[in-house]
C-alpha cells in the first residue's frame, strides 16, 4: 500500500473506488487463505501440497482473468475458475471500476 500510495498518489487510494479496491483485495486474500488452509488440510504430505498449489494457483490464475484478460478465456473455463475466489476478485473489481460514484 506504502508502494502504491508513491506510484498513485495518496489521493488515489483514498477515493471511494481505491477504497473499494482495497477491501476487495482484502476480501480476496481471506478467501485464498482458507483455500490455501483447506488444501494443506487434506494433503497426504508436503510433496503433494507443492503439487497441488502450483497446479491449483496456475490454474485460477489463467482461468479467472488474472494474466490474461476475461475475453480470452473460454466461458467453459470460466466456469470452472468459479470455485475460487481469483475470478470473483476480477469480475468485482470491472463492476467498482465501471461503477460512476
């Protein structure tokens, strides 16, 4: 936040869609925490939760819009990215963009 108050401004952060932003950043990384927390609980052993993070987190990444844009990906897949917070973050984050406040 201290980077991006330097990059931005602090006026940027402190208006109504930089604050939405925030909080839906926030929310956004209490969901991956009990996913994260939900995969290490029924993991066998480490092996399988190094596994499962890279391949799990690789997935929603490409899936939900993260490193490509949301057109590019097939709705099939969408679909699928919608078990996990990533593409909840993305789409909330068009909506308070777009939003006129």
């Amino acid at each position: 936040m201290v980077i991006a108050s330097f990059i931005y401004g602090i006026d940027t952060l402190t208006s109504s869609h930089g604050i939405l932003l925030v909080l839906s950043s926030f929310v956004s990384m209490l969901a991956i925490e009990q996913m994260a927390f939900f995969l290490a609980t029924i993991a066998p052993n480490k092996g399988i939760i190094t596994f499962m993070s890279t391949g799990i987190s690789l997935f929603f990444a490409f899936t939900s819009g993260l490193f490509v844009p949301r057109d590019f990906v097939s709705p099939v897949m969408q679909q699928l990215a919608q078990v996990a917070s990533p593409i909840w973050q993305v789409k909330t984050d068009e909506i308070i963009l777009s939003a006129e406040i």
